[in-house]
C-alpha cells in the first residue's frame, strides 16, 4: 500500500491520487450485513398520504408569501412616509423643548398649555357637537364654562302648530264625554285611567295617579227617597233631567255635598237670593224662619253656597234652587235643565269639607264632624228645573215683596212644600288626580304647572273636557318636541288633570295641601285649563308678572281662518286696550293656588260674550253634552282648540325656556298703585253708605310707601336682568358658571318673593285663604258677567276687604298695615343675594 510522505515545510501540490489504490487490498475488506426495518402498514399509508397532499406545507408557503407581499405593498411604502415624519417631529419637539425651556420652568408651563388645550376642545365641542334636530330648534351652549344649555324659543315656537291635530282632539272630545264622570264614580277612574295612558304612550316618563281620600256623596236611586213636593200632594217635582232613569245618567243627582233631612214648611220666593234680596224680603216682613226658600242660581252678587251660608244664618230651612232655562242656537227654550252646583262653603275653604286648611292625607287624619266643619251646610239643598219652579211659583199669591222679574215672593200664609234630601255619605272616599311631568335641565325643582278640571256632574263637554282635551294635546306636543330635538325644558313641566272640582275643589286642594312646601319654594307659575272654549270672545285674567309675556305670545298667534293676530283680536273686543285684568274669582282650581300659597296664575279662554244667562252654555247639566257641543256650533272643526293649544305651547316655553323667569317686576309695582287706588275707592264707598254718624278715617301712608320701595326694588331687579343679557350678547352666549349661579339665584328671589305675602296666622277667619295681597274677598261676585265689573279689581287685598265689609275698621287698619310689611319684606326678598 502507497504511504503518504508529508515533506516538511512545504504544502501538497496536489491530492493524493486514490487511483494508486492496490484493488488487492479491498479484497481483505469483510462485508457488512444491513438489516431491513419493517414499516408498519399505518404508518406508510399516512407518511404517503402527506407526501401526496402536501397541505401544511402548502399552508406554510402561502403564508411566507402573503407576508411578503404585505411587507412589500404595505409596510415599507408606509415606512418610508412614516420615517420622514418621526424625523421631523423629533425636530420640532427639539425646538420645542428649547422654546419652553426660554419661557420658564418647563412642568409648569406644560400644565398652562394643556389647560388652554382643554379649554378650547370643550369649547368646540359644546358649540358645534349638536345634532340637526337640535340645531334646527336653535340649540345653542351656555357656555364652555357651565352645562346648561340654551335654545332659541321662537324656533321651538315654529315647530309647534305642524303637531297639533284637530281630528285627535275632536276624538278625544268626544270619547272624554260619552259617560258621566262625577268625581269618585267608575266613570270618572275610567277617564282617569285614558288620561294616565295618553301621558305614557306619548313618552311621559314621570307619572302618577294620585289617590286623595276625601268626603264626597251620592244620591240613593230608590223611588221616592229624595223629592220635593206640595204639602196637598198637587204637584211634584221630576228630579230625572230629560228622564233619565239610571243612575249612570244621575237621576236624582242634587248639589254636591247638600245635607241630609226632611223638612216641611211654608215657601217662599226670594229671587237669586243675595244680601240686597234678603232686605227687600225683610222690608215687606216676610217671614224667612223655618221657610222653604226658592231662589234662582246665579245674579252675579255672591256665589250660591254663600246664599245658603246667609239663609241658614236668617232661619230658612230649606234651600230649592231654580235652574236656568238653556235657549239653544236654533231659539228652542229647554225649561226641563237642572244645574248641580256645589253648595260646599268654598269661600271658607276650600278641599275636603271635613277637613278645612289641613290635608286629608292617607293615615290618620283629624276629621271634622258634619255639622261641626263651617264648610258644610246646615241646610237641605236641591235643584230643579225651571218647568217645576213655575209650577211652584203658581202657588205663591201676590203678597210680600215684589223682585224685578215680576214675581212675588209670598208669604207665611201660603201652602207648604215637603222636601227630602237621602244621600249616601263617603267621607272618605277616593278621587284621582293624574299627574304627569317633563323633568326641566337646569333648574329641575321649579315648575310650571298647567291643570284642567276632569270630573263633571255630568257629561261636562264644555265645562271640563275642553280642557282636558287641551291638556292632552299639550302633552302631545311638549313630548313630540323632545323627541323631534332632543330638548328638555330648562325648569320642568306639570301636566295635571285634577279630580273632584264639583265637589269644593277637592282634588287640586289636597294636592297643594300635601306638598304645600314643596310648591312655595318652586311652584313659579299655575296656568287653568277649565271650560277654555265656551264662545267667541278671548278672555284673559293673569297676574301682572304675567302681562308682558302674554301680549308677547298674542303677538305671535293667529286666528283660524282670518288669519288675525291674537293681540288684535283681543284689543278689539277689549275697546281698542290691551289692558289684562287679574280677576280669578270663580269657582276653578286656581283658588288654592292663588289664596293659599300665592303661586301667580292665569285663565286664557274663549268665552261667550253673551250678557243673557239663558244664552250660555248649560254648565254642570246633562245638557252639557257633545251633542249640544256640535249644534251649537261653538268649535266644531277645533280651529278654537288649536289656536289655544298652539297659544299655550309658545306661552309655556317663554315661561319655562328663558333662562330668567320672564315676570316683569315693574309692571307689578305699577299695578301694587293702582290696586292702592282701587282699594282707596271701595273703602270710601264702603264708608260713604254707613249710616253711623261719625266717619272713619283709614291711613294709607305705611302701604304707600310699602309700595314706593318694592317699586325700587323692581327696578334693580330689572336693571339687573338688562346687564345679563347685555353680558350674554356680547360674550357670545357664554356664560362663566359664577353668572349662571347668579342667574339661578335672581330666579329663586323671584319665585321666593310670593311667600312673602302668606299670612301665619293659625286662627285665620277663613283657612283656605291666607294670602294678604291676592284673593277673593268672602263677598266677591262669583264671575263677572258685565263690561262695568270687568273694570273692578276683585281679587286684591281680601283680608282688608272682608273687614271693610264687616264694618270692622280697625281690623281693617291694622290689615293695611300688614300688608305694607309683607311687602317691604317682598322687597327685600328679591334683593336677596
């Protein structure tokens, strides 16, 4: 074998030559035995099946390209723009850094600039972030500096007449008088119940379906338990209204809350009834004690159950009222109507008359007995049509005194009456009142209220469901508004369908009655639905913290039809004066708001203009039906309904919308003068016709110049209002949060100031009315019925006119002076910071 030699220090040339290889010597080599494996038949398949498929190998290839073409496609092209990018910024951050570190120290002046980067952001967000809905209503910011929001009212304004519908509203009117509701019946929970389902199926989230227990009664349906008749048994008196025979349509349905008892006695005509009335009677020497007394509803001098408070005082036992006859359009004379009117003393309280001035709330609750409660009369009461009173009046020979309508009033010497009142008493019995409400955005405690009667003593189409009807479609129209803009009101919204109206405003009082705090801190503003469309003419009564807002809004409504403006509408009918009176004396739900908790008020209406009793509509009968309604023509196509809808709604959003509360305080100095006057004038008429030879003198000097300084305060009040919206304009409409709570603040002393004039005496004359400056006196007129008593102030100083009318001079005085301090602390109270 070949030996390979390695010269030493030198490197091979070449490899060695394996050709040189002896093949002799691999014939020494052994061979080498290789074994076989077996392969398991399995295993073979799979390894094969793999070599065949190829998937994951596949799956790998795919991906490896897929990635590759991304990074060649995507990420180095956007690394390429990127890269220049991070180079520039790594720049400016480095000129930036350098600028900072001129100004100052480089923590602090980082905080600086962040907070101005913060401040304009919200900015921008606040003013241009709103969606179109809410940019159509003219939704605008308070401000980068509050939360509040603000929107334009007259755009909000123009959105509401395309959402009222006369066809809903007709229907409604219909369906609200298709069954009597007396307060407490299954047919008034029935119209209870559509009125909460109404308010939930058009969004209202806020609800409740109040429940109040209060003292009601009802006729008994048994044959012969209530009657009036002739003591011979001539002649009795049909008690069924056009004969009605169920008690669904309220056969035998008398006054509310008459009383109980027989009597028989000698009759006497006494005409309406009132104080002038009962002194021609005592002038002829009729004898009055133990007398029936039939007297005629109405006469415009006191309301009825103050007659019967009179009667009762003078010994009559008995109290027959004669109902109106009703002359429909086509000149047809119905002498079969029986007006139903509530003879519960309301001028002393009003509410539950077992519990006057206080609550009748859930629990236990002190309740007068019947005869113990100085709301409740002591006499039988009942009505009957004018058909029967002729019948009566047949009887009465020509003696004793003669009234003006040419019958006599006879005498004791006449033939006797037999009468029997039978009701049924529920002393505590439950009354629904529906409250609904939209929740305001910014000051969500104070609200604005709007109420309408739903109870009737019978079918009551003109008398309640007119307002009723209105206050649906407010509601339709407030929550349409909120879901059209996203809107909400910046102080909330009170929708109330109040019960037990007929029976001495029982519902709306204990309402107020059971949260009385709560409404003299935040109830700014009560606006009444009841019987809103009865004529032609409108007719407004509102405080004078209203006057301005409202010809504001009559100047931006048009009549149906003519296309008249409101304002000019209203001035023609009122001799070319726009001038809006304040007397709320009736028998409606804004009694409890005005007298016991001084809460500014109105009543905005279209009534009849018609001076003839027989000509207006027969309230609280069965003939107040929406039958009658069609034939007389009075609204049938509810243009009326709609032009009031559409008033109200731009109304209530001034009145909610404005960021102040829009009272205008120095049209209410103005008026504390001239009512100063007013009252200067009934005192010295008062004075003028007392027959006691030495004339009282009454001081006005401490009231005088109450007024002066609440009329000063008024204008600082005002003048502060002007500077905020100047501020607002020029600042373009941002307001820093020390001026909203300011603003906040001006509304609260504005709302706070009524209290003021709230008297805390526990021993009142007349616990239903404690207000010093707005009320009804006891002996008001019951409604103004003539153009000569529309230019009499009613409803001021009550307190200081029921003394005068006592003759009680020096309570009189000292009333006066009173009030002057709660005035001055009126004044006070809107300077308040």
């Amino acid at each position: 074998m070949a030996q390979y030699q390695r010269l030493d220090g030198t490197q091979p040339n070449f490899p060695p030559a394996y050709d040189d290889l002896d093949d002799a010597d691999m014939h020494h080599a052994q061979p080498v035995d290789i074994e076989a494996f077996e392969i398991e038949d399995g295993i073979a398949e799979e390894l094969g099946q793999r070599r065949r498929t190829g998937f994951f190998g596949k799956a790998s290839q795919f991906t490896k390209k897929f990635a590759s073409n991304f990074n060649n496609a995507v990420i180095h092209p956007v690394s390429q723009m990127i890269d220049p990018m991070y180079e520039g910024y790594k720049y400016f951050n480095g000129m930036y850094e350098q600028f900072i570190l001129k100004i100052g120290n480089p923590l602090v002046v980082k905080r600086l600039l962040y907070v101005s980067f913060i401040i304009g952001f919200i900015f921008i967000l606040t003013h241009y972030s709103t969606s179109s809905e809410a940019s159509d209503a003219g939704h605008h910011s308070g401000g980068g500096f509050t939360s509040g929001m603000m929107y334009d009212i007259d755009k909000l304004g123009a959105a509401v007449a395309p959402m009222i519908d006369n066809k809903l509203m007709k229907e409604n009117l219909e369906y609200l008088s298709s069954m009597p509701h007396i307060a407490g019946t299954k047919g008034d929970l029935t119209l209870a119940k559509y009125v909460q389902d109404f308010m939930i199926n058009n969004g209202i989230k806020d609800y409740d379906l109040n429940t109040v227990s209060v003292n009601l009664n009802y006729p008994k349906a048994e044959e012969g338990s209530t009657y009036v008749k002739l003591a011979d048994g001539s002649f009795s008196a049909n008690l069924k209204e056009f004969n009605q025979e169920g008690m669904e349509h309220l056969a035998y349905n008398q006054n509310a809350l008459n009383t109980n008892n027989v009597v028989k006695g000698h009759y006497v005509y006494g005409n309406y009834g009132t104080r002038k009335d009962f002194e021609a009677l005592h002038s002829a020497g009729v004898k009055l004690k133990g007398a029936v007394l039939l007297i005629k509803y109405g006469g415009g001098d006191i309301p009825d159950s103050n007659k019967v408070s009179l009667a009762t005082s003078i010994g009559v036992s008995a109290i027959v009222f004669i109902s109106t006859p009703y002359t429909d359009s086509e000149g047809n004379r119905h002498e079969d109507i029986i007006e139903k009117w509530n003879v519960g003393l309301e001028r002393y309280s009003t509410g539950d008359v077992l519990t006057p001035g206080w609550s009748s709330g859930e629990g236990y609750v002190v309740r007068l007995p019947w005869f113990k409660s100085e709301s409740t009369p002591k006499i039988p009461t009942i009505p009957i049509s004018y058909a029967d009173a002729k019948e009566f009046l047949k009887k009465i020979e020509e003696k004793g005194a003669k009234f003006e309508d040419g019958n006599y009033s006879g005498d004791a010497s006449g033939i006797e009456i037999e009468l029997q009142i039978n009701n049924e008493p529920k002393p505590t019995h439950q009354i629904w009142n529906v409250v609904g409400s939209i929740e305001g955005r910014e000051q969500s405690n104070k609200g604005l209220i709007i109420g309408a009667s739903r109870d009737a003593s019978c079918f009551g189409t003109l008398s309640t469901n007119t307002g009723t009807v209105i206050l649906l479609e407010l509601v339709k129209v407030f929550t349409a508004m909120q879901r059209k803009f996203n809107w909400s009101p910046a102080r909330s919204i009170y929708f109330i369908s109040f019960d037990g109206s007929e029976y001495n405003l029982a519902g709306s009082t204990e309402w107020i009655e059971n949260r009385k705090d709560q409404l003299t801190d935040n109830g700014y503003t009560y606006i009444d639905l009841s019987d809103v469309i009865t004529g032609d003419e409108l007719q407004i009564n509102a405080h004078p913290l209203f006057h301005e807002v409202i010809r504001k809004v009559l100047q931006k409504v048009k009549t149906e039809g003519d296309d008249q403006l409101l304002y000019d509408l209203y001035k023609s009918q009122n001799n070319n004066k726009d001038d809006i009176p304040f007397n709320l004396i009736e028998s409606k739900n804004y009694i409890p708001f005005i007298n016991f908790l001084n809460v500014p008020s109105m009543e905005i209406k279209f009534t009849s203009s018609e001076t003839n009793p027989e000509r207006r509509y027969p309230k609280n009968s069965c003939y107040d039906s929406f039958q009658n309604f069609e034939a007389l023509k009075i609204d049938s196509e509810m243009k009326k309904h709609k032009v009031l809808v559409e008033l109200f709604s731009k109304l209530i959003l001034e009145l909610v919308e404005s960021p102040l509360i829009p009272f205008n305080f120095n049209d209410l100095s103005n008026k504390l003068h001239d009512y100063e006057q007013s009252l200067e004038n009934y005192a010295n008429e008062i004075i003028a016709k007392d027959k006691k030879p030495t004339k009282p003198i009454i001081h006005y000097e401490r009231l005088t110049q109450a007024i002066g300084r609440f009329k000063q305060a008024s204008g600082v009040l005002e003048d502060w209002n002007s500077s905020w919206k100047d501020f607002l304009k020029n600042s373009g409409d941002m307001e820093p949060t020390l001026v909203a709570m300011n603003r906040w603040k001006q509304n609260e002393n504005m709302i706070g100031f009524s209290s003021k004039f709230i008297k805390k005496d526990l021993k009142s004359r007349r616990p239903g009315y404690v207000n010093a400056l707005f009320g009804v006196p006891y002996d008001a007129p019951y409604f103004i019925n003539s153009g000569n008593m529309k230019d009499k102030d009613f409803n001021i100083f009550p307190g200081v006119k029921d003394f005068l009318d006592d003759g009680d001079y020096g309570r009189a005085q000292s009333e006066i002076d009173n009030v002057a301090q709660y005035i001055e602390a009126a004044a006070v109270e809107l300077q308040r910071g």
